[in-house]
C-alpha cells in the first residue's frame, strides 16, 4: 500500500506502486514481441484516457451509458428491494455516475451505509469519494485505488449489511472468454449468501450500430484508442509517432465482439528506452487493443454457471440493447 487517505467519513487505500509500473512494462513487453501485437486495455485509463472515457459515455453514437443509466433509473428502487442492500462495491467505478442512481435508490430505502469503489484511476476515486459524502449525510466511502485483477482481496470485509457488488458499464465484456469466467469467480469470493452481484452487459445486435458507437463521428474514440501510446510514451520513456496509428474498430461476428486495433500508417521502428526495446511494425501491421463482448442472456448464464454464480435478475432497457442482471452464489 502506498498511501491512505482518512478523514471521518472517507478512507482512500492506493495498492498502486512500482509495481504497476511493471505492470505496464511487462505487458508492453509480452504484447508488442508477440506475433500478432495486442495491449491490454487497462493501460488506456490515465487522467487524460479517464477524462476521454467520460466525452465518449456522452457521444451520440455511444448507447451503452444511456441503456444501462435507462434502466437504473427505472429499476433501481426494484434491484435495491430484491436485495436489501446497504452497502455498494463499485470494481471499475470510473465517474461513479451510475452509482448515484444506486445509492439515491438506497437511501430512499433507508439501506444506505457505505460505498466502495475501486479503480485503477486515482483522481476519479478521490473525486468520486469527495463529491459523495457531501450529497449523502451519513455515508461512508472507502476507496480502493487498485487494479480489480489483483486487489480484490483489498476490498474491506461486509460491513453487515447485504451487499451489492457491481461492475458496470460493459466492462466484463472487455476481458476474453476465460480470463472472464475467472474474473467472475474471483468476484464470487466478495459475496456471502445474501450478497448480490450486478453485472452490466452490452447486448449482441446490429452490428453497423455497435461499430459505429465504436467509431464516433467526432473521433474521441479514436483518441482514446491511441491514447495508450500516449501513455506508453511517457511512462517507458517511448517515442511512438501517436498520430501515425489509425484507429480501428470492428464487430467480430464469429466471437461477437468489437475488436479495437491501432493500424500503422507506414513502416516504422519504435524504441521503448525504459525497456531498451526496439520495436518494428511494418505499413498497415495492426496492434490489438481492446476487446468488447456483446451478450445474450444463455451466454451469461454460462458464464455464470462456469463461475459458480447463478442468474437472479435481468433487466434490460426498451430496446433491448443493454442488460443488468443480478447474481448469487450459486447453491452448491
Ligand atoms: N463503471 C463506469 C466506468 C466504466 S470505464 C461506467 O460504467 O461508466 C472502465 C473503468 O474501469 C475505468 O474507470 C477504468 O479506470 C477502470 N479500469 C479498467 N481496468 C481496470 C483494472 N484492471 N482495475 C481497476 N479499474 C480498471
Ligand atoms: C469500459 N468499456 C466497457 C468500454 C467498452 O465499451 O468496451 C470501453 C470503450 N472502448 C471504446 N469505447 C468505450
């Protein structure tokens, strides 16, 4: 742990070190000296990659925020009757947008005790948890700046009181199909017997609309994409030509995912001195970025099963184009 953060009603635990510095370093050198170059996506979100995210979640061509904020909005009080919760654990918290709609729904209910984000991003944790304990009197948040693959177990115990363990916004889908089922497991181990998960999922559907809220207009995806160059480029001492990769974003029928690829305009060599690495990509070489899996409910269930966790709840918004669903343990 780096440093903790302790006023009455906030206490912040950053378990980010030198060791996601290596984090970085070791997933530059295993993904661009692989055949086929791919990052994870992960290393997009610095404050400028965060503040990116949130300009994208506004974009006329991004539905996923509107469907999943749509249906929190409309079922929030009926998932926080379901499950009686009192305290949110947010994995991914970004804005903490989606959250708001969750613990107004709580305190409406008289439930509301503490809130957890953990997030890999820094300032949104702190903003998160600042702008938090002033909307609700009473509330403690315990932020847990951390990466959710490895700080899991840095989630403080239940305090009590049923709890409610959400990952929103898609994020599940940017993890491959066994990493996700594993991913899901390890979440199980936050649950006790009345505790639920809240997993967001984007849905499969047409595909030219899935890759156009991959491809906006405007180009803030596209940025956002080259973005981890941007990052590589100053924490490994890099000197990529960020505005010599095109963005790519494509729906891959066959696993239905979107794939996002960073595409080199011309040959070029590419020196990463923190790594003394040289890299080379030839005219048009793509390198892999992010996947975003898109659901069906038997597809979740699946995954669910293979996690030990069992479907309880879904909800989706009018068009069908995102869905909430609630978990548990599953009886064994
Ligand atoms: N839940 C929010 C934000 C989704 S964006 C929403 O639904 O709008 C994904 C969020 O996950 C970002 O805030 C990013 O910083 C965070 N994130 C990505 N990889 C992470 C990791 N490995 N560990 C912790 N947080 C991560
Ligand atoms: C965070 N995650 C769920 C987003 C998604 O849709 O997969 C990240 C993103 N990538 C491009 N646009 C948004």
């Amino acid at each position: 742990m780096t440093s903790v953060v302790n006023t009455e009603a906030i206490t912040i635990e950053s378990f980010l070190s030198e060791l996601d510095e290596r984090s970085l370093a070791n997933d530059v050198l295993d993904g661009l000296t692989k055949p086929f170059k791919e990052l994870p996506p992960k290393h997009f979100y610095d404050g400028r990659g965060s503040e990116l995210f949130e300009r994208i979640c506004e974009l006329p061509e991004y539905y996923p925020t509107r469907a999943e904020k749509q249906i929190l909005v409309d079922r929030a009080d009926e998932i926080v009757a379901a499950t009686g919760a009192g305290e949110l654990v947010e994995l991914g918290s970004g804005a903490a947008d989606k959250a708001r709609i969750l613990l107004a729904a709580m305190d409406e209910a008289g439930t509301l005790q503490r809130y957890v984000p953990l997030d890999v991003s820094e300032q949104v944790v702190h903003d998160a948890a600042h702008a938090l304990v002033q909307e609700y009197v009473g509330l403690q948040v315990h932020g847990v700046i951390g990466d959710f693959e490895r700080h899991l177990d840095r989630v403080p115990d239940a305090d009590g009181v049923p709890r409610l363990v959400a990952l929103l916004g898609g994020t599940i889908g940017n993890f491959p199909p066994g990493t996700r089922r594993r991913f899901l497991r390890r979440i199980g181990t936050l649950l006790g017997p009345s505790d639920r998960l809240l997993l967001g999922t984007d849905l499969v559907k047409d595909p030219e609309v899935i890759e156009a809220a991959y491809d906006d207009s405007r180009g803030v995806t596209a940025e956002f994409n080259r973005n981890v160059l941007h990052v590589i480029n100053r924490e490994l001492d890099a000197d990529f030509p960020t505005d010599g990769f095109d963005h790519v974003a494509f729906f891959d029928r066959r696993h239905e995912w979107v794939e996002m690829r960073l595409r080199a305009r011309t040959a070029c060599t590419v020196q990463i001195s923190d790594l003394g690495l040289e890299i080379e990509f030839a005219a048009g070489e793509e390198l892999r970025t992010e996947i975003s899996a898109k659901f069906t409910r038997a597809r979740l269930e699946a995954d669910y099963a293979a996690a030990g966790l069992e479907l309880q709840g879904w909800y989706t918004d009018d068009e069908q184009r995102f869905a909430l669903s609630l978990a548990s343990l599953a009886d064994r």
